[in-house]
C-alpha cells in the first residue's frame, strides 16, 4: 500500500474480526480511496443517527470533509473502517486535542448493522490505537438520549466515568488494558467466535454444491449421506443441468434458490470454488464447508489461492471449514446434520470431536461409537485455513451438550491462544487430545490442563473415562480383585502412572487385605466358594471403595463360575450409582461398552487412563489466579 499525503497507511493493523452474532468484518484503517465509500455509507443513515454522530442535520458530506475525514496521519488522527465487502459498515476515529495527550473519540454504525458488537469492536481498535501512539485516554461527547453509545462505552471493559456538560453527557475514558478490561475483551472474542461456529454447525438450512450424476463421486456420496441423517432441516441441491440427483430435485444455480441459506457445502474443481463462493455471498449464505481439494496441500500456489479464498469470504461475513474438509455433524435433535462424504456411525453424545485428517476423523468417530461414546458435534477441518481449533473450543466452550473435548491435530496454529483457551476450557470440560511429537509443546498443553495421549488408538479411552467417571480428588487408588496375581499386576499398573495404591481399614468378613490391595478371596485357583457370592463382593466393594482413604476405584474382577460375568457387570452399575467416585474395571473379556463404568481389557491400559484422569484433577485443584468462566 502506498502512502497517503498524510501518513504512511499502516497496512499491519488490517484484520478480520467475529462480530457478536458470529459473522466477519474486515477492519482496516481509513484510507484516501475511501471517500466515495465514506459518502455512500453516509448517504443510507437516517437523519436521527446523523444528528446523533454529528449534533446537527447534515444529510451529505461535504467534498472538504470527505477529504479531511479520509486523509489522516495515523498519528494524532487516526480513523478505522468496518467493511463488509467493498462496503463501509462502521467508522470509528479520534483526535488528539491541540496541547493535550488525550483524543476525542467518535464512532458512526450503519443503521442495518446496530445490535452486532461493531461500535465496541471498533472502540477496542481504537484503544490499541491510542496506546501504540501512547495517548494519556479518550474523551467523547454524547447526546443524553444516545442510550446505545452510553452502553458501549459502559460495558467496554475500560475505566469511564460520565458527567453532564451542556446539555450532553462528557465521556472520560481510560484505554490502559486492566485485567477487567483483558477479561471483557476475551470474553467478547470468545462468544463471537463460539457464535461464529454456530453458525455453520447448527445449520438448519443447507446447499449441496458440486453433487453429480456419479456415485462415485464426493458430492454425490455428500449428498446421499446427508439425505440418510436424521437432518430435518432445508435442503438444495444445485446442478448446471441434471433436474434429479439422489432422488432429490435440483436447481441450476446458487441464485435459483431465491432466499437465504445457513449454509453451503462445496464440492466442485477447485478452479470453480472462488465463482461458487462468490454467489453463495451474493445469496446471502452464512457459512461454508469446502470439501474440495486443490489449495495449501499442494504447494505455495495452492496456499496464495487458499489465502484469497479466506479474504473472500471473511471480508463479506462469512466463515469457512475447509478447503479439504472431510465435513461435520452434529448429533442434537434439533439438528441431525451430518455432512460426511464417507459413511461412518455416530452415536449421539456429549464429547465434541475435531479431526485435522478427513479419514481418521471418520475412523474415530467408528471407533468412538463401537465403544459406546457418543458425539456432540464433530469437525473434520482439512487444511483450517479459516475455522480453527481455538474457534472450535470457543464454540464447545459455549455448548451446553458438550462435557469433552477431543482432538487429533497435526498442529496447533496459534499455540499462544491455544494454551490460553484450552486453560479456560479444561477447568470446566476436559480437553483430550493426541500429544504432539514436540516435547516443549507437550510441556506447555500439560500446564494448559490438556489431557495428553501417546497414540490414537488411546484416545477413545480416555475420552470414554472422562465422559463417565467424575474428576478424581487424589491419587489414592483402592485395588479390589478376587485374583492375587491380577491384584499384583493392577497395583503394579497403578504405581507406574503416578497413582499411590491404597489399603483402607475394612469391617466386612470375606475381605482379605495384602500390602497394596483388598482381595476377595484369600487364594488364587478362582474357585470360590459361597463366601464369593455376589452380594457379599459387593458389599465388600462398597466398603472399601466407600473409604475416605480413598480416591479412585480400581476393580480388577475376573469371571468365575461361581462370579458369572453378567452378575459382575450388573454388580459394576449398581457400585457406579452409589459411589462418587471414579471407578474403572478390568478383566472382563469380551464385554460389550458400558454406558457409565470405563472397562479396560488388561490393567496397565486402565492404569495408565486412570493417571492422566487423577493428574488432571489434582491440575484442576491447583491455584492459577483469575479464570474466564464459560457460560
């Protein structure tokens, strides 16, 4: 960017932001070429807004004030726009007061876009500004009946106080970043983000754009799949020139469609994407998930093309998952919507899923349901050029039907951010996740209070752990088995994952105590006798499991002739109800998912979930100051 007659344009301050309710503007500092932009924004506004922004009638602007306006220094003057497409939606500046090192701020919002957080997120550009210029603070006159103004002054999160001058009200305020002002200001992104999410996974409108003739073909497997999903929302299907596909009636364009859509789903050549997107703007499309290949994967040109393709979409509002999604579902019954392009099972549920890999995403959410886990919502991101994991936990931080989160990345992107979020997050949901290859990283994600994983095939464990049993308060773990050599081996398990095996004082009869475990029989041929039966292990499990010596339960219960597998599984559900605990199980092959108990097939893999899940409760209890509570 040149510079302008006044100042160097300070091309560095460009961005994209998430307003309130989830959709994009691109703010950017003024510039000289912004003068016929600045008339027409003016020209639409209504004469009250007018008068509220300028303290008299003034229906134009005149050619003086075009250019005072547009031709700033960036320095004592300063002014930003808010853009949605080459349309100006906010104006926000100040100036310095002669001899002084405070400004007086001014903002002006379009009519059309009140209500959706611009005034305050173009008061926090300001702020920022002010403090790179090292201003002192802004002053502000408003109009006592300027009721909206005075709220965004207010709840801005920065220092103010208010006073009656003149009939109108002096605004004094502070720009200094307090940790209320930090708070307020992560609070605000956090919600736009997480609305922004909400917008594509809680879709209740949907195009399919790129499905063929061919079954073979990414869209048509799209399309079939979703036609086949509880989806009970609208439905488009656009092609050029078939009338009918899948069964379902199509339309020959983006245009043809006639009304607005939450969402767009993109499986076209990637030579066509940009034309596609550029309609489902013009139509009004409040999100995109592009499936279609052909960007950052391969190679520098593929990324220029991918960057285009964000500042495209981002610029006029919209948000995107992709390009190279495998998709998303999302499994409430007020949704159904699962836009995959493989057939895979999903069980409803409470963990939130994200997968940077198309395939393993779909092999993990097979994996989760044939473990009894069930999915809240789920996203297969591809290349992330726009939603990204920390927009995804904003969201699930937000979401009411999310109690986990659970994530497979090749990568973190903005790991500063991550760790601030996911430390958020973790106090009050549990973050899952596979542990990068980086050491340091992993270091960091741990302070973060994420929940880390050496393999994939460990993530449906954890997860499944996390979603049924409590957050421990200690290391304390009671082994209870009726096997002296799988007491041995658990107990064993126990100690090498952090956990200190515990033997709390008994009064049952029946009940053998050795070093570090309670037996339920006092030999190792499995054959007990009566004295095994199941209503006495039970209250044996009770007892010891019930002990304020203890913090978690580690049931290592083989089945017996005289201990039949159904009477254990049934004895596991009722010990479940009654402790507060958490509890796993071992030794019981062959057994299908349990809704509320974590059953391992051998110790050490129980051991090993049952240490990370003790290490984050005791991360949990521990004392990091201040935190930013979702609500």
């Amino acid at each position: 960017m040149e510079p302008t007659a006044s100042g160097h344009y300070p091309e560095d301050w460009e961005t994209d932001a998430a307003l309130a309710d989830g959709a994009t503007v691109r703010i950017r500092p003024i510039r000289s070429d912004d003068r016929d932009r600045l008339a027409q924004f003016h020209n639409r506004q209504s004469p009250e807004s007018i008068y509220f922004r300028f303290f008299r009638h003034r229906p134009q602007l005149s050619e003086q004030e075009l250019d005072y306006f547009t031709n700033i220094d960036y320095q004592r003057r300063m002014a930003f726009v808010a853009l949605l497409g080459d349309q100006i939606v906010a104006v926000a500046r100040y100036e310095t007061l002669k001899e002084s090192n405070v400004a007086e701020v001014a903002f002006f919002v379009d009519d059309a876009h009140h209500g959706r957080g611009l005034a305050t997120l173009m008061l926090e550009y300001l702020a920022s500004a002010g403090r790179r210029r090292q201003l002192d603070g802004f002053v502000a006159t408003v109009l006592s009946e300027n009721y909206g103004m005075l709220r965004v002054f207010r709840r801005a999160g920065f220092a103010v106080s208010t006073a009656f001058e003149d009939g109108a009200i002096a605004v004094t305020l502070g720009i200094d970043i307090t940790e209320e002002t930090s708070a307020a200001i992560e609070e605000r992104a956090r919600v736009a983000e997480a609305r922004s999410v909400a917008r594509i996974l809680e879709a209740t409108s949907v195009v399919v754009i790129g499905a063929g003739r061919r079954p073979d073909s990414v869209g048509h497997q799209l399309l079939r799949n979703l036609l086949a999903s509880p989806f009970a929302g609208e439905l488009h299907v656009v092609h050029p020139s078939a009338s009918v596909i899948a069964g379902r009636p199509t339309v020959p364009d983006v245009a043809s469609i006639g009304e607005r859509v939450d969402l767009a789903v993109i499986a076209v050549p990637a030579t066509a994407v940009f034309d596609v997107v550029q309609q489902c703007i013009q139509l009004g499309v409040g999100g995109l998930v592009i499936i279609s290949a052909g960007f950052s994967e391969t190679g520098l040109d593929g990324t220029v093309r991918e960057r285009e393709l964000v500042a495209l979409a981002r610029g006029n509002g919209v948000r995107l998952v992709g390009p190279n999604a495998f998709g998303i579902a999302n499994t409430s019954p007020d949704s159904g919507l699962q836009i995959l392009f493989l057939p895979v099972s999903i069980l409803p549920g409470s963990v939130g899923l994200l997968s940077q890999s198309g395939p393993l995403g779909g092999a993990l959410l097979s994996h989760f349901a044939g473990s009894g886990i069930g999915i809240s919502t789920f996203a297969a991101v591809g290349n992330r050029a726009d939603v990204s994991v920390n927009d995804l936990l904003s969201y699930w931080s937000e979401d009411a039907r999310t109690t986990v989160v659970a994530l497979y990345l090749d990568n973190l992107g903005n790991v500063p951010k991550f760790t601030r979020m996911a430390r958020v997050v973790s106090q009050h949901k549990p973050i899952v996740a596979v542990a990068p290859h980086d050491e340091e990283l992993r270091e960091l994600l741990r302070q973060s209070g994420v929940i880390l994983v050496d393999q994939v095939a460990e993530l449906a464990d954890q997860v499944g752990l996390a979603v049924r049993q409590p957050v421990p308060d200690g290391d304390r773990v009671v082994v209870i088995s009726n096997s002296s050599s799988v007491a041995r081996l658990a107990s064993s398990a126990c100690r090498a994952a952090g956990l200190t095996p515990t033997v709390p004082t008994i009064a049952t009869g029946g009940g053998f105590l050795t070093d570090e475990s309670v037996l339920v029989s006092d030999t190792d041929n499995l054959t007990m006798g009566p004295e095994a039966a199941i209503e006495a292990v039970e209250r044996l499990v009770l007892e010891a499991a019930g002990s304020t010596d203890v913090d978690v339960v580690f049931l290592a219960l083989v089945p017996t002739p005289t201990l039949p597998i159904v009477d254990i599984v049934a004895l596991l559900q009722r010990v479940d109800e009654r402790l507060d605990k958490p509890m796993v199980a071992t030794g019981l092959t062959g057994i299908r998912p349990m809704s509320s108990v974590s059953v391992f097939g051998f110790p050490e893999e129980a051991a090993r979930a049952l240490g990370r899940w003790v290490s984050h409760g005791i991360w949990r209890g521990q004392d990091r100051g201040p935190d930013i509570v979702p609500h």
